[in-house]
C-alpha cells in the first residue's frame, strides 16, 4: 500500500466517522483521484527553492499551511555548453527553474516578480494549479513589476510549471520552466538522495558546438529540429566534474521533468532499473522499469537503490541527443564491489559523449540554397510570402500585421520599415533589439533571426510590403542577396 493509498483511506475513514470539518469540501470522488478534502490552514512559512540538482527539504509540519513563494524572473546570458553561450530567460537565475516543493491541500502566496532589467513581459502556468491558465493571466507581468495570486493545491504530483506568455513556444525554449513538487501532508516515505533532473531543448542560429553567442531561431523550433538536447540547462550541466553523488547501498529518488518545448523523453539510466516509477508524476506506482516516457511539459519520479559502485548515465534513450546533443547527466557511485551484483571492469569512458566532433551532413535547406533558384512573379511571391508569413511571423507581428501594443512593433504602415533602405531584409535575417520608435510608440524587445533563404525572404518582403502597406511592389531574391552581402 502506497503513501498515497494511506493517505486516501484515512481521509475517508475521518469522512465516515463524520469527524467535524469547519472548511469547505472538495469533491471525494475515485473520478477526481485523490483530491483531499481542505482542512484549516495553520501558520506561514516561506518556502525554500533550490536550484537543480537540488531539491528543497519537506515542510515539517502536522497541519496544513500557508507556503509563500518569491520567484524572480532573470533574463541572462549564460554558458549552454563548452565555448556557447545562450541569453536565457529564467524562473530564479538558472535552468531549469527553481524546485519549489509543498503539500497537498498548503495554501500557495505565490509572488512572481519581473526583473527591472529584462526586456519582456512574463508570467507562470503551474500545472498544480487549479484555475484559470494556471496562474498565467493572474501573473502576468512587465519588466520592474510583481504580481500577487494565492491557490490551493488541491492534487498530489509532481507538475511541471512554465511561462506562457506570447510567443509561448519561444518563452519555453529559452528557458522558462521547472517544477513544483506537491507532496502528501507528511511528505514521500524517506530515502537517502533527492535529485532534480529536468529536461529541455535549445534550438539555436548555429549548429551544435558553434562557438559564441547563438540566438534562438524560430524556424529550427518550428521544424522541431534543435542542435542541444539537455539536462538542468547546458551540456555536462550535471556531469563530469559536475555529477551528483552518491555511496552504494543508498537509495536515490530522482525528479525528472520535461520542458520540451517540443520533444517527449525516453528517460533512462544506464546501469540501474528502477524500483519504482510514479508514472507521469502522479498516483499510479510501477515497478521494475527501464525506460519511462516524459512528455513535454509532464514529469515522473523514480526510484531505485546502488547496488554497486561506478557512473550512472542519466540519458534520453532517443539516444542521438544524448551522445551528439548533451542529453546526459551523471550519478558517480562511490564504495565497494559487490560481485555478487555485479563482476568485471567498468570503464566509463565508453559511454562518454563524442563531444563536438560531430560530422557535418548538409542539409536539404544549404542545398537548396546553393542551387540557383528562378525569380518567381509577383502572384508566386504573395503566395508563398503569405504562407512564409503565417509561419515565421504571425505569432509575434499578429495576421494582419498589427503587432501587440508595446510588444511586438506593428508591421502595416511602419514608418520605421519604411524608412529602411533594405525593405526590412536585414531585421529578418539578423534579427533586432534594443529601443526603436515604430510610428511613435516606443519598442524595446528582442527580434530572433529567421533563418530563410533569400527566395523565401524576398517573397514574405513582398507579402508584406503589398499586403500592410498598399504599395504595388515584387522584391527579388537577387536584391536579398545584395542586402545580406553589403551588410555582412
Ligand atoms: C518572436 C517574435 C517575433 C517574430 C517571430 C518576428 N518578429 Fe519582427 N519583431 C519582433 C520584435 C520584438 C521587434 C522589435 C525589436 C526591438 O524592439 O528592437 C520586431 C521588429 C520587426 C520589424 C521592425 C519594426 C517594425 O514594426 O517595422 C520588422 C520589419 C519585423 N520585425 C519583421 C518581421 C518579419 C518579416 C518576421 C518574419 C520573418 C518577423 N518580424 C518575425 C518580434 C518578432
Ligand atoms: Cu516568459
């Protein structure tokens, strides 16, 4: 019987005793699995986050209680692997975000605050909550502001929180997610190793091992195509120098996450099988498992015991991210042999990752690049900028073009487009921050690279041009390439 199952029965054996609760109740149904029913709330505690590996201790308390959370949103530039760096957005100053770690039926003071320095309005969704968007209209918020919303935490589970904040996707990709831990009253039964592993892509301007500063880019998050695949926020986050751990004979529970944006993980630890998985981080218990599956924005926990020592690889078993893109953690187990477990050499560096020397396949788009492509007409160059312009700008610049006042400049009659010699070409292809006047109001945000080919930007540059601004114009491939050359 699971701690879970305990808990159950004797909420409602009190229920049938007809023990007097003064507070409300909360449907008791099997359909809403174990919603518990909310007692009183006694007293107050701030509660402590940690960043991953770590993992915030249990509130030691009999009662139910009011939990405040501070949780500051830091954008920052930081290492992603040896010689890149990446500016990520970050719920407390790294990625993953802070662990925060509470009970079922606490009372959550959650206070998100948006960094004065940072450039752009951000919110949360917790999962564990039970409201509107998880939080997200409540929360969110300009750079220099706070907001302020309280919920119950209703459901038992490990839930994933992000920002969700326009545009989602790319808010998730650089960065913005973690977990909330929402425990039974008197906490998981005990074990020796709590850990904190979370997952998440990084789709950047240049290719795995690039050296320097890379952006984010659109277009490989739309293709689902990122260069790193990691774990807690950069390659070798968590190993190497950086590993977790442990002794033999201990028992380590790991709280995995995934933040996606995009891909499912096929969590697996090279070397051990696990005891116990709380399946998708929820009530349901199984054992003997080698690989579990964490979607995006999903987790899980698992369990299992050292049994003897060496490295254990922590690894998404989709198994080129783990040794071409960074999808590996390690945890060092330290004691004696046992050969009654295990017999033979152990050489970890077999399983170390190849590193960047990875082979460079062409792909199709450098190909097509390099073929000369025919100048389309004008009706071809609407068409497909339509449809380039749906894909690549639509969820920032709006479907008319009109942008999101404050956010996102509006493209139909800017004066600032306007005034560019280059038609607009060169924002698109390196990308644009910092302040700029678009038809007297004040922008001060970042513009991403979109990586396309001059075909494709002389058709959206047309589309664009034609469609918000009413001017009879057809932009050809040859003129981007004159654009992107002279201001290389
Ligand atoms: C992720 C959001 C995002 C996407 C996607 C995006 N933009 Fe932008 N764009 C911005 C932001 C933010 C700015 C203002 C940057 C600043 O403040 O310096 C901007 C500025 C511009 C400007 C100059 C200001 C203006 O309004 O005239 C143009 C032109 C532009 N974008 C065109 C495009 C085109 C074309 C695409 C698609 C190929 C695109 N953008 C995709 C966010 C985006
Ligand atoms: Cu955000």
């Amino acid at each position: 019987m699971t701690v879970f199952h305990r808990l159950r029965s004797s909420l409602r054996f009190l229920a049938t005793i007809g023990f007097l609760w003064i507070s409300v109740f909360s449907c008791q149904s099997p359909e809403n699995g174990n919603q518990q029913i909310l007692g009183p709330i006694e007293g107050e505690v701030q509660a402590v986050l940690t960043d991953a590996p770590e993992v915030p201790p249990h509130i030691d308390a009999k009662h139910n209680t009011k939990v405040i959370v501070n949780l500051e949103i830091i954008e920052k530039t930081m290492r992603l692997a040896d010689g890149v760096d990446y500016t990520f957005w970050t719920f407390g100053g790294s990625v993953p975000g802070k662990f925060i770690r509470i009970r079922q039926g606490d009372l959550v003071e959650f206070h998100l605050h948006n960094h004065p320095d940072n450039m752009l309005p951000h919110n949360i969704d917790l999962h564990a909550v039970t409201g509107p968007g998880g939080g997200a209209e409540a929360s969110l918020i300009a750079p220099g502001k706070s907001a302020q919303f309280t919920f119950r935490a209703l459901n038992q589970g490990l839930y994933v929180y992000h920002c969700a904040t326009a545009p989602v996707g790319m808010h998730i990709a650089n960065g913005m997610y973690g977990l909330i831990l929402v425990e039974p009253l008197e906490g998981l039964p005990p074990v020796d190793h709590e850990f904190y592993v979370m997952q998440g892509e990084f789709y950047t301007s240049g290719r795995y091992g690039d050296k320097g500063h890379q952006d984010f880019s659109m277009q490989k998050a739309l293709d689902e195509r990122p260069d790193y695949v990691v774990m807690n926020g950069a390659v070798g986050a968590n190993s190497g120098a950086n590993a977790m751990t442990v002794k033999v004979g201990e028992t380590v529970r790991l709280f995995l996450g995934n933040g996606g944006p995009n891909l499912v993980s096929s969590f697996h630890v090279i070397g051990e099988i696990f005891n116990k998985v709380y399946v998708e981080g929820g009530n349901l218990v199984n054992h003997n498992v080698q690989t579990t599956v964490i979607p995006a924005g999903g987790s899980a926990i698992a369990e299992f015991k050292c049994e003897v020592p060496g490295t254990l690889h922590l690894v998404d078993h989709s198994i080129f991210r783990a040794f071409n893109k960074g999808a590996l953690a390690q945890i060092k187990v330290v004691g004696d042999e046992n050969h009654e477990v295990f017999t033979g050499k152990q050489k970890e560096e077999v399983y170390l990752p190849e590193g960047s020397a990875i082979q460079h396949i062409s792909s199709g788009k450098s190909d097509q690049q390099a073929m000369a492509i025919p100048e389309k007409s004008q009706p071809e160059r609407m068409e497909a900028g339509k449809r380039l312009y749906l894909q690549n700008c639509m969820a920032c610049h709006m479907e008319q073009g009109t942008g999101i006042s404050g956010t996102f400049p509006p493209l139909v009659n800017s004066d600032f487009l306007k005034a560019r010699s280059d038609k607009g070409a060169g924002i698109i292809i390196r990308g644009l921050q910092g302040e700029i006047m678009v038809n007297g109001q004040k922008y001060n945000n970042i513009m991403p690279a979109v990586s396309l080919n001059d075909d494709e930007i002389a058709s959206i540059l047309t589309y664009i041009h034609n469609e918000f601004n009413k001017e009879n114009t057809l932009i050809k491939a040859s003129e981007v390439k004159g654009w992107r050359e002279s201001e290389k």
